[in-house]
C-alpha cells in the first residue's frame, strides 16, 4: 500500500507539470465555482427575500421540485466544467495544445452526455443525503459508505463519457470495469489528493487561529487571506485530480500518455518499479 501511495504523489507531481504547460486550465474551476455562486443565490435569493417562513418549513411539491432542479443545475455546472477539463487534458495527453476556448467546445460537444450524467449525480446525492437525515446514525453510516463506493466505482465515467462519447449506462459500467482493474491506484489517489489538499490549506487554518486571537482590523485582514489561500488551493487540486483522472482513464484504456509532459518521462517514472517492488506496471496497466 505504501508503494500505491507513493505512487500517487508521483502522479500528483507529474500532473503538476501538465498543469504548469497549461495553466489556463486553472480558470475552469474558477469558473464553475462563479457560475456555482451565481446559480446558487439566484435559487436562495426568494427565499432569503421573502416574508413566508411557511416557504422554508413545508415547501410542498413546488419547492421540492425547486430544489431538485437547483441540485441539478448545480451538478450541471460542476460536471460541464470538469468535462472541459477533462477534455484539455486529454487533449495534452495526446500531443496537442488545448485552450480554455478548445476545452469549453469540447464540453460543449458533449452537453447530451452531461445533462443525463447530472440528473443521475443529483438523484443519487439526494437519495444519500436523505438516508443520512432520515435514518439516524445507521443511516449516516450507510449514506456515508454508499456515497464512498459510488465516488470510487464512478470515478471514470466522466472521461468515459467525453472521450469516448457513450451514453451514461454504458459510461458507469466501463467506469466499473476499469475501477476492477486500478482499484489500489484509484483509492490511494483519492485519499492521496486529498491529503495533499488538505496540508496545502493547513497553513490557512493556523493563520486564522493566530489573527482570532489577536481581533481587530488584523484579524478581518487575516481571514481573508485565508479564504482566498483555501479557494486558491481548491481551484489548483480540482485541476490536478481532473488531469490524473484523464490520465488514469488513459492507461486503464490502453491509450498510453501521447507526446506531452506526460510522455516525457513524469508518468512513467510514476508507474516504474520502486525499491523492493514488481514489474513496470501496476496491477490493470500492464499490457
């Protein structure tokens, strides 16, 4: 396990370079976190505005059906933004040169793709979240394993679906199929990403508990330092992980790292041998 975990940080590192050949790509995420904000107050705004608190306490099957519709949205904007994302990468990963223009066209392309792909995501949070409200501590825990297992098995059907061009179906199951095959690289990633995320923000979080301490006019100053540092961190590890989720689609689907950063040794130092270790390839890559 530790050799996956080393593992990821090469990958980390070698989406790093990728993302240093493109830093474009940074603005997707900021631009889905606007877009995010934006749609978000517009659903709130009635809501915050208006005098009926019965509106929030029993919303009925219209405000249900709002709120339904805000999930989707949502999961729309995230989703389509990620698949420009993904679309970049991959189109690095096979030698060319993306922009943010190309990476948006290429989403766009697959908006018929997206639009189902976000009805599924926001049923399933739904559904999760409501298990989790409505059925105590088992109901938190289940919610809790059941949403773990649907991030880690799904975790390839966005690539799926964008450079392959399936349908949502048949996007889940080869996601499935390749998450039998990388299932170690897959989880260590995800707690690997994570990780990585969370000590990159961990000097935001002892700003803010010295500058609280001290009050005044230092600590407003502070805690906005903090939050852009945080929402800098996120932008820069949501491109990361949207680079190596393309990049581990591509080995588990054979199609190798093509002529960019990738393909000038940072991937494949990620998956050679370590001390101690087996052959070229972890288990699912191998050819």
């Amino acid at each position: 396990m530790m050799g996956r975990i080393a593992r990821t940080w090469d990958l980390a590192k070698a989406s790093w370079r990728v993302l240093k050949a493109d830093k474009e790509l940074l603005a997707l995420p900021v631009l889905s976190l606007v877009a995010t904000i934006a749609v978000a107050a517009g659903f709130l705004a009635p809501i915050l505005l208006t005098d009926r608190g019965t509106a929030i306490q029993d919303p009925g099957a219209v405000g249900y059906a709002l709120l339904f519709l805000a999930y989707v949205v949502l999961a729309f904007i995230t989703i389509f933004f990620n698949a420009a994302l993904v679309h970049a990468a991959n189109e690095r990963l096979s030698g060319g040169d993306p922009t943010l223009g190309s990476a948006i066209r290429g989403a766009m392309l697959r908006v018929g793709k997206i639009l189902p792909w976000a009805l599924v995501s926001a049923t399933v949070s739904i559904v999760l979240r409501a298990i989790e409200e409505r059925a105590g501590v088992v109901g938190r825990v289940i919610g809790g394993i059941a949403g773990v297992a649907w991030s880690l098995v799904t975790f390839l059907v966005l690539p799926v679906l964008v450079i392959e061009d399936v349908g949502v179906g048949d996007a889940v199951r080869r996601s499935g199929e390749m998450f039998r095959k990388t299932w170690g690289e897959n989880v260590a990633a995800q707690v690997g990403f994570g990780l990585i995320g969370f000590v990159a923000m961990l000097p935001a979080f002892l700003l803010v508990a010295a500058v609280v301490a001290a009050g005044g006019a230092i600590a407003v100053i502070g805690i906005a330092a903090a939050v852009v540092w945080v929402l800098t961190v996120a932008m820069v590890m949501s491109a990361l992980s949207g680079i190596f989720q393309t990049s581990l689609y591509r080995y588990a689907a054979g199609l190798g790292g093509g002529d960019g950063a990738f393909a000038q040794g940072a991937l494949q130092a990620a998956f050679a041998p370590k001390p101690g270790g087996g052959g070229r390839y972890p288990r699912g890559f191998a050819g």
